[in-house]
C-alpha cells in the first residue's frame, strides 16, 4: 500500500512541527455551538463556517496553512483507513468519517487540489437528531407508521437530509420494534439498540457499493433499510424491488423538489423502460420530502422550509402517465393541503408573513419568485399588517449546528 503522497516542496518552507490535531479542532469548535464546517485549506489560516459564513481562527503556528501542514492533517485523520487512501490517490478525493474522542465525530472530505490537500469537515452533533429538533410537518409522523415503500429525502448539500432521516429513524427506533439497516458513506450519527436493532453498514469499510449492501440488505430481514443517497440505476433499481417485497426504504436525491426528483428517477432508465418504472415508482413512492434551509431575518441561524409530496390516487396517477397542464404534481400539492401536501413557496409565504424569513431572502429561495410575489402581494403593499414578532430562537437546536 503507498502512502499518501506527500506535496512538493513550497519554497523554503520548514516541515511542519508534532501537530495536535485533537487541540486544533476544539480550538476552532470552541467559537461557537453553531459551527458547521471547519476548512484545512493551503495559503490559509484554519476557518470555520458560521451561520453560513467563513471566518478565519487564530490558531499559534496555523496562520497561513502550507501545504505540508495541511498533507499532516490528511494524514492524520486517514490513519489506517486503507481504503480512503486508495480513493485519494486513484480518483483525488475521499470521504470518511472522523471522531475526537470527548469532542465531536465529523464527516469528512479530503481532496487534491493544485498539487496540494485540502480538507473540509462537517461537525457532526453528539447526539442523534429527534424529531421535534427539526420543526418537522406533524403529517411526517405518519411515515413511522408505513409498512412498506420508499420516502426520499431531496434538497441541496446542506440542506439537512441526512438529519431529517436520522430524526426519521430515531422515531421509529423508539416507537417499533424492527430490525433497521442502513447504509451510509460515511456513517455520520451513530444510533443506539432502542426498541429496535439499528445494524450501520459504511460503505468501503463495510460493503464496497450502496447496491450490493441493499441487495444483501434484502436477506437480512429488516423491516427498515436507509440508503444514504440513491446515486445510480442499480441502486434505484434494487430500492425499488425492495420497496415492492415490503420493506420500508429511506433515502436521499440531490434534487430541488418533489416533481425534480420524480423526472431523475425516471431519467436514469432507458427510455424504453420509462413506461414501466413510472409504473412501479406510482406504485412503491410513500413521500417525497423536499427542504431547504433559509437564514432567519434576526440572523441566528437557518429555518427549513419543506415540501412534501405524497402519494395519493391523484398523484400516483401523474406519476405514471406523467404530467401535463392543470396536472401536475405542483398543482396537486398546492391542492392537497387536506392529506398533508405542501409546496415551497405556500411555506416559505408563511415564513415571510410571520417575520421569521425577509421578503429578500423568501423569494431567493422560492421556486416561482413571480408567483410568491403574488402570494405576498397584501404583505406588500401600504398598509398591510406588520409581520408577527421574530420568535426567539430555540436553545441547542441541531437545525442550527448543522447543513446536511
């Protein structure tokens, strides 16, 4: 096995002296309880990104990181971890996970760039995330009660998937008595046995592919199988006959909402077989779960807003013989507040008209900004009733520590 490579030498910079890793990272954790990401980066002094903002930590010996500093650092959270290092050196980055012990674990992303590591960490919380942490829509309680199918999970990077599902599996590992498996790359929260067994497999140290696991995942007789993220046609494909043989799946898209990530699913298939897994994607879909997170107008921190997309015989029906004008999956959740639908933007009005998000920000993040200024029209015009007072922000909200 070759070691990682070490970075030409810059100049006439010196080796970088015994590194204590563990007293950097609580160094930088140390500015706030809402840090999210630290940043190891070549010309730069270590940074942390707060409330979605990158500002530099004064660390003795780290003023401007060199790039043998920064080849340390890398060295020092891959350890033995063989196989991030082959994926460092064949495909020029790795993700692994990471933990101080008494401090915190992350999730981590160490890559090449101009000859140089780089290295970026996701602070994961010390516990696992619970429902009520989230502000997550009551009706999503009723995916704790399915028995079958899949619900996803979309957004952006750092929209707080990964959280919402691990929130998702908390509940049910409280409330129900299965065996869950799930399978993430890498591990972030780490579930303890409660009502259920929790069995967490990582990819490259457990299993080599998100599919081959789900596919052995399917002999080991759990009730509930997360998938951290459904990257590929085989690993949609096994998803689905999972979801058809009575399991529970639970995964992620990187998708910007609910009618998006129905044309992904279906746009990763030959289009000769489109009929069929619209068919089967009707039949199997639970939820789809869109998020975004929004800064909150008094600026301490990020609010999410949600669109849930649910399977119902009107939207099923979109689903497999698609959408077409007055029939879309837009329109039917704009509709369908009575089973529990929502969109983006009738939930990003609300956060608007009670104070908690500026107008600015609402419509940077609505999907038709010409339709939530319609919404907002009283809103703006002269006159109208002021905002609700800003809420006071809640205390130790993960929602606020993290963007997944």
């Amino acid at each position: 096995m070759s070691a990682i490579q070490e970075p030409p030498a810059q100049e006439t910079t010196a080796p970088p002296a015994a590194l204590n890793l563990a007293k950097v990272l609580q160094q930088m954790l140390e500015v706030s309880d809402k840090v999210s990401d630290l940043i190891f980066s070549p010309g730069r002094p270590p940074q942390v990104e707060l409330v979605s903002k990158l500002q530099p930590v004064l660390v003795a010996g780290l003023e401007k990181l060199t790039p043998p500093q920064t080849y340390a650092i890398a060295k020092l959270i891959i350890g033995n971890h063989e196989t991030s290092l082959e994926s460092l050196e064949k495909f020029g980055s790795t993700d692994l996970s990471f933990g101080v012990p008494g401090l915190s674990r992350f999730r981590v992303n160490i890559f090449k760039q101009r000859g140089t590591y780089a290295i970026v960490m996701r602070v994961i919380p010390p516990r696992t995330p619970r429902f009520e942490d989230f502000g997550l829509p009551d009706q999503l309680r009723e995916v704790v009660e399915l028995k079958n199918g899949i619900v996803l999970v979309t957004g952006p990077t750092g929209s707080g998937k990964s959280s919402s599902l691990a929130a998702v599996i908390d509940l049910i590992n409280e409330t129900k008595f299965y065996h869950i498996v799930t399978i993430e790359d890498p591990i972030e929260f780490l579930h303890a046995h409660k009502n259920s067994t929790v069995h967490q497999r990582e990819l490259h140290s457990d299993t080599p592919s998100f599919a081959l696991a789900l596919r052995a995942a399917l002999r080991q007789a759990p009730k509930v199988i997360l998938v951290g993220e459904m990257r590929d046609k085989e690993t949609m494909e096994v998803a689905l006959e999972a979801a058809e043989t009575g399991h529970l799946v639970l995964s992620t898209l990187h998708t910007i909402d609910a009618a998006k990530t129905v044309e992904r699913i279906i746009g990763v298939f030959p289009k000769n077989e489109e009929k069929i897994i619209r068919t089967r994607l009707a039949q199997s879909f639970r939820y789809i779960i869109s998020q975004r997170l929004l800064p909150r107008a008094d600026g301490t921190g990020r609010v999410a807003a949600i669109e849930i997309l649910k399977a119902t015989s009107r939207t099923k029906e979109y689903i497999e013989r698609g959408e077409t004008e007055g029939k879309s999956l837009l329109d039917a959740m704009e509709q369908g507040d009575m089973e529990g639908m929502q969109t983006f933007d009738g939930e990003i009005e609300k956060l608007v008209r009670s104070g908690i998000v500026t107008k600015a920000d609402g419509l940077a993040y609505a999907s038709n900004q010409g339709n939530l200024l319609l919404r907002l029209g009283e809103y703006s015009a002269g006159g109208a009733a002021k905002p609700k007072p800003k809420p006071e922000p809640k205390s130790e909200s993960i929602l606020d520590m993290i963007e997944r």
